[in-house]
C-alpha cells in the first residue's frame, strides 16, 4: 500500500461555539485517509475549548493570547506536520470527499495550489446558492489583481513548504477580509515565477461557506481599505495600478449598497472607480452595479 502524503487542517477558532462541532465533524468524516486536525485556539472566552477537549487525541489543539485569525493561521502552519495543508474557517464545513479530490488533482498536476468550488450557506446551514452561477474563477495574475477569485481560504489546498517559504498570511491585513486576497496574489506570482504552474480548480462544490452577521467580510469600509493597500504592495510598480483600484471602488460600490443600503456612499465610489479608470465604461459590470445602485436609491 502506497503511503499518501499528510494533509495538516487547521481551524482558527475565536469564540466559535455555534458551529465548531460541525465544523470539525466535517473534518473528521474526510474520506482521505492521513489527515491531522489543528484547532488554533485565538484567546478563546466561550466554550470553544471544552467541546474541543472532547475529542481526546482525535484533535490537536494550540492555544494562544487573542492575536487575530491570520495569527492563528500562521500559528497552525508552524506547529502543522503535514506535507499540504488547509485553512478551514471555524464556521465552515467539508464535504466527505472534498480533501481526497484535491489531493487527486495536486498528486496528478502539481499545481501551485488547488482551489474548490462550493455553496454559500445562511447561518442555520441552508444553502442560498453556489459559489460561482455564471463562470468559474480565473486564477491567472492579471484576474486575480481585478478580484479576489475566492470567497474564503477554505477552498484553498496548498503546499506546506510554498506556504513557509512566502510567510504565510499578511497579520497586518487581519480582521479586514483581505489576506486571503494577499495570499492568493503572492501565491499566483510565485506559481508565475517558478514556472510551478497556475492554482487548479476542481469544479464540484465541496465545501460549505457559512455567511452570517459576524462574518469578518461585512466590515466593507475596512476591506477596501485593505484591498487598496494590497495593490499597492503588489502593483506599484504596474501601469495598471489605476484600473486594479478602479476594480476594488466597483466592488466596494455594490457591497455599500447591499449591506448598508447607503446609496450616496455607493454613487462616490463609482465616481471614484470610473475617475480611476475610465475602461469601465466598456464594462458591463460597470452598468448592472449602477443600475442596480439607481433603483435601490429609489426606494
């Protein structure tokens, strides 16, 4: 029997109760086999620690003083044997398979890194739609600086060493939603650099991402900020700075609107996305957001 290589999940866990249970159960019924569980315990007040004691030696758990979730994460990826490892958020959840087929496709390709699709749920666990309707997701650098290609880390399996060797996670972007972006920007880059190929996507939706009203990705105003300051490490060298921000304006525009129903809010931005980078006009992205923004000011 051919010994296949361990694959490291770590959890990040900050007052997690609610859903920390079927976060780890999700974990525990992969049906690839050599797979270590870590919980990296983020200063913790709730019962986190007392439902992770439960499951004996079937988990890892590491604790430390409250440092933030990319912290937490770069805790997991010292203190982790694994040779690939995978960043699940505490409120997340695996299907059965979903370690197995990305290790089928990072053994058979050896891509930089393997990204999944997967269902966005509410927070009871209902599923509200898929990740990607209309396209799936362009990992390439050029598509990657518009966006960010990925709801959550979660999708994300990786190399353990290509993950040292970058630093792992950005701590200064923590708590803004942007580091995972940052991460994927870099890993892209390297893959671009290295020739080790481009991040691969398995189409089948095998994780479920949990979006409720503590979700990090509502703080709108602080993810911009980020965004913005991760082109700039990245891109300040690119003529192509202008039309990156311009992107991250468009975006912040719909989110305004959707989460805050603040539409003068939402008008600036496009102002100041279109300001930035007049391309837009010829983007019919640009025109579904404004009109959508128009009939919310209406109502």
């Amino acid at each position: 029997m051919v010994d296949r290589p361990k694959v490291s999940v770590i959890i990040p866990v900050y007052n997690g109760e609610r859903y920390l249970v079927e976060t780890v159960e999700s974990v525990r019924q992969q049906t690839y086999g050599d797979i270590e569980c870590i919980c990296v315990l983020d200063g913790s007040t709730d019962s986190s620690e007392s439902l992770l004691a439960e499951y004996g030696e079937a988990i890892r758990m590491v604790k430390q003083h409250n440092q933030g979730v990319s912290s937490a994460r770069n805790r997991g990826l010292i203190e982790a044997s694994g040779e690939y490892v995978l960043f699940l958020d505490q409120d997340d959840i695996l299907q059965p398979r979903c370690i197995e087929l990305m290790m089928s496709v990072m053994t058979a390709r050896q891509p930089i890194a393997v990204a999944v699709g997967g269902w966005i749920m509410n927070g009871d666990g209902h599923h509200v739609r898929r990740m990607y309707r209309f396209r799936r997701p362009s990992f390439k650098l050029p598509h990657l600086m518009k966006r960010n290609q990925i709801c959550t880390p979660s999708q994300l399996l990786l190399k353990r060493s290509t993950l040292v060797a970058l630093n792992g996670f950005d701590t200064r972007l923590q708590g803004s939603g942007a580091d995972d972006w940052d991460l994927l920007l870099r890993l892209a880059r390297q893959g671009v650099q290295e020739e080790q190929g481009n991040i691969a996507y398995v189409d089948e939706p095998l994780i479920g991402y949990r979006v409720h009203d503590h979700n990090q990705s509502r703080q709108i105003r602080r993810m911009l900020e980020s965004e913005l300051s991760v082109v700039d490490k990245l891109g300040s060298h690119s003529r192509h700075i202008g039309m990156w921000k311009s992107y991250r304006y468009l975006s912040y525009a719909y989110k305004q609107i959707i989460v805050s129903g603040d539409a003068r809010e939402a008008r600036d931005s496009l102002k100041t996305a279109l300001q930035l980078h007049k391309g837009l006009l010829i983007q019919p992205r640009f025109y579904v957001y404004s009109l959508y923004i128009m009939v919310k000011s209406l109502r």
